[in-house]
C-alpha cells in the first residue's frame, strides 16, 4: 500500500512531512469557490517528478519521455493485471497541494480564472484544467513568482506550508504523464452489465452514513432472507481527507458481510477513502470488493487508489457507456434503478447518478444519489420519478442558480432530503452545506424547519432534513436511515460494523 493512504491508528497522531520534492508533475483536481471574498481553492495531485524521472528510466510503465513505450507496457500490464500484475506505485512519492488564487491573478502562466461569481464559467475552466498538466518547482522559502500552498504527504495527513510556482511541461512530457496515469488501463464496464450488477441490489431501505466531510451511502435489504441490515451495495465509500481529515470519525465502520460491490460516484477522494479507514485483523476489506467508477480524467493518487485495489485482490471496472445512455436494472417487479453519467464537463458534472424508482407505486416515487453531480447535469435526460429520499448533492454545496431542483410527489407525509457534510468542515471559506444550496433546496419543497437557511448546519433541522452531523456547538453525530413509507422503527442491524455511529432512524 502507497504511504499516501496511511491512516493513523490514533487521530491526534501527526504524520508531519518527512519530505519535500523540489520539483513535481502536478495535475489538477478540483476548485472550491468563495465568492463572497473572491477568491478560489485549488487543490492539485503530484507525484516527485525527481522520482519519476529516475523510475522511467528502469521501469517502462512509468516512462514519461517515451509515451509509447509506456502505453505498449501499459497495454502488457493491463493483459496480466488479473494473473497478478505488479504494482508500479506502491513506492510512488505522492501529494496533494492546495492554496488559494484571488480573482484576477493568473495560474502557472494560464490567463486568470473566471470571477468566482460565474460558477458556470469556473466549472468548464476546472474541465479545461483536469485535463492539464504542470510541472512545478517548490521551495520551503517565498521566492519571486512563487506563491503560499499547503502540502499535505497523506489522505489522512496534516500539512507543510511550501511555496509553488508553475509552467508547462513540454507536450512530449505531457502525452507521456498521461499515458501513464491513466484510465484506460483498466478493465471496462458495459452499460448491460452494469445493469446485471445493479440488479442483484436490495432496496427496502437507504442508508446515509456519518463519514465526516465525505459521502457514502447503501442500499440495505429487510428481508430476512438477504440478511436484514446487510448493504448489499454502497454508492460511494468516502471519509474526510485534507484539510477535513478531523472530520471523519474515528474508529469509522462499514459492513462488508456480503462482499458488496461499490459504485463509485466519481473521483473525488472524498468519496472513497473510507477504503482506508477501515481495518479488520490489519487488513483493509473495501479493497478485495467490486469498484465500478466512471472513465474521468485522473491523476496520480486515483491510479495508485486503483491499482492498489487491484493488487489487493479486488476488481475495479470503468464505465464508458454511450454519450446519453440510460442503464434500466430490474430489481423486483415494482422496484428499479436508472442509472447515467452527468453531461456536465467537469468531474463532479459527469458522475454516476443513480434513481432507485418505484414506478408503479401510487404515487411513483424514487430515491435519488446524485454523488457531487449538478441536478442540472442529468435531471432533464434521467427524468427521475418524484423522490421521497434524495441525498444533496456535493455536501449541500452551491449549486447552478438555474439547478432544476427536484420535488418531492405531492400529498405525501413522508419525504427526507439527506446532506452529508462533516462537523466544522472547510474548503478555503466555505463551509458546507451553503445558505444558497439550502435555499434552493428549501424552494423546491424540501422543508428545513429549524436551520436558519443564511447559516444553515446546527441545530438538528427538522423537518424533511436529515443529516450526518452538526456545525459547532452541535454535538449529533450519526447517518441517516431512509424508508419508502414511513421513519423506519424497530430496525436493528445484524452487522456491528454498519456504522461507526447510530443511524438516524427516520
């Protein structure tokens, strides 16, 4: 296992950086954007490219000046990866780095961002920018052009300030880095078999789990047959990393009693790390289980993730359906899930969604996964039935100001909406869930009783709202469990390790 993904065996433990590389490849991963103080969080993987450099010259898979030779030994990897392949990563010096960018400075040389007041603008400039590569010099002294960053050794780690600055690697460079933190060096999934996967689900309740800043939700049978309790599949597996590392509960649990496949919504760390956090007998279960993840430009954490899982034991699928496709699982004669990717352009807008319906039910109803995607990225095409448990997406985050929230059926009792978010979190500013997300959310039917919509996170809310935990002076703590009728009562999970904290039975 990449040191990266270490966690602490006790979470006041401080794993402070031992190293820091004076030079790095450094691809982006996401933004976060505080409006209000015009400014943007950015947030890059790296690898030492000192490290690299030495590495290809032995080792073809990790070649970046013959990119090539390194898909031809990529394709090779890719031919024995089931008998046992190598883990070229393992020993991979990796880093996130994060720093702020006020409005109107430029990055590494790139004309300045959009206003952070133009979300729609910020989300195809951060499509442009996954697809990127930098090469940056870092120093432990500002110096002319370099700017204040933070960099962190680990998911799970606490950070160094360093100072940053920029350019372009050379195309050769850049078609080389690309061949090799790569996708398409794993096995793909079909749109029918998917459809398969899916259908092999239970459905009776949905489970929202207390993971910190992060999101991971299952569906869970009733049946006593299928084990009551018993996820047979989870919609991301994430925990708190970073910046929001202290967020994640400490032990965190999840049951893998029946080996459940996870579908991962898309590639944000947050959304999967929970691998990590959870040990049995010093082994890490979530990595001998089915991954199914959508085709998405990555960087070098989420290849070493991948390949770890791999190497582990587990499978991990990529999903490359057809632009638009619509996959149809038959659960049971009156239960199904309708799943596509978002036609957003950036990460978070082009996830798995899935809608778990109830089509014949009167009235027809679903519930609704959304991972960190936009309503306004796959609403119109999904078309899903009206649900009675929807899970916010990105945390409760801002959404598109013309995000065509769904809407509950009309004339029902019973209806939850779900935020995960973790006690106290932070991205630069901001703080989730927002006062506009919430606002948007509460407009379309959803009703959030106690929060105050300006300064929403504590106290309990009430109302349709469920949620992971409370902002500080809060001290609730615990998943949400979702029904179809009515608050699930009498419930008791056979697996002790279904949560690391009671759900919220309602």
């Amino acid at each position: 296992m990449n040191t990266h993904f270490h966690r602490n065996a006790h979470p006041n433990e401080e794993r402070p950086v031992t190293h820091m590389p004076t030079r790095a490849y450094a691809r982006f991963d996401h933004l976060e954007v505080d409006a209000r103080a015009g400014s943007i969080l950015l947030a890059f993987d790296l690898v030492d490219a000192q490290w690299l450099d030495l590495e290809g010259q032995q080792e073809p898979l990790l070649d970046a000046e013959r990119p090539d030779a390194a898909a031809k030994a990529w394709s090779e990897w890719k031919r024995l990866a089931p008998y046992g392949a190598r883990n070229p990563f393992e020993a991979m010096p990796i880093y996130r780095l994060e720093f702020e960018l006020h409005h109107g400075h430029s990055l590494f040389g790139l004309p300045p961002l959009p206003s952070a007041n133009d979300s729609r603008a910020l989300s195809n400039a951060a499509a442009d920018l996954e697809q990127m590569w930098f090469e940056l010099e870092i120093n432990n002294q500002r110096g002319p052009g370099f700017m204040l960053a933070q960099l962190y050794p680990g998911l799970f780690a606490s950070p160094r300030p360093a100072f940053v600055k920029g350019k372009m690697p050379s195309s050769r460079k850049n078609k080389g880095l690309s061949a090799i933190f790569s996708l398409t060096h794993l096995p793909t999934i079909s749109t029918t078999k998917l459809e398969d996967e899916l259908s092999k689900a239970s459905a009776d309740l949905l489970a929202v789990y207390d993971v910190g800043q992060g999101n991971a939700n299952a569906l869970l049978s009733t049946k006593r047959y299928r084990e009551p309790g018993v996820p047979t599949h989870y919609y991301d597996l994430g925990a708190g990393v970073y910046r929001n590392k202290h967020t994640t509960p400490h032990p965190l649990a999840f049951c893998f009693t029946k080996k459940p496949s996870i579908i991962l919504s898309h590639w944000d760390a947050d959304h999967w790390a929970g691998a990590y956090a959870v040990t049995v007998n010093n082994a890490y279960p979530a990595l001998r289980c089915k991954w199914i993840a959508p085709l998405q430009a990555v960087g070098p954490l989420h290849i070493a993730f991948a390949i770890d899982v791999i190497s582990n034991g587990g499978e991990f699928l990529i999903y490359t359906p057809h632009p638009g496709e619509i996959g149809n699982a038959t659960l049971s004669p009156y239960r199904r899930i309708r799943f596509m990717l978002g036609n957003g352009r950036d990460r978070n807008g082009t996830g798995i969604v899935l809608a778990v319906e109830e089509p014949d039910n009167v009235p027809a109803r679903s519930w609704l996964l959304t991972g960190d995607c936009d309503y306004l990225h796959f609403v119109k095409e999904l078309k899903p039935l009206p649900p009675v448990g929807l899970v916010a997406p990105h945390h409760g985050a801002n959404l598109d100001s013309k995000s065509p929230v769904p809407t509950p059926p009309g004339g029902v009792t019973y209806k939850r909406l779900a935020y995960s978010f973790g006690p106290g979190n932070k991205h630069g500013t901001v703080q989730h869930p927002t006062s506009q997300g919430v606002t948007l959310h509460n407009s379309a039917d959803w009703d959030h009783n106690y929060w105050n919509l300006v300064t929403p996170g504590f106290p309990t809310a009430g109302g349709d709202v469920l949620t992971t935990c409370e902002h500080a002076p809060g001290t609730s703590r615990g998943g949400a469990l979702i029904g179809w009728d009515k608050p699930p009562t009498g419930f008791l999970a056979p697996c002790p390790g279904l949560c690391s904290a009671p759900l919220n039975q309602s």
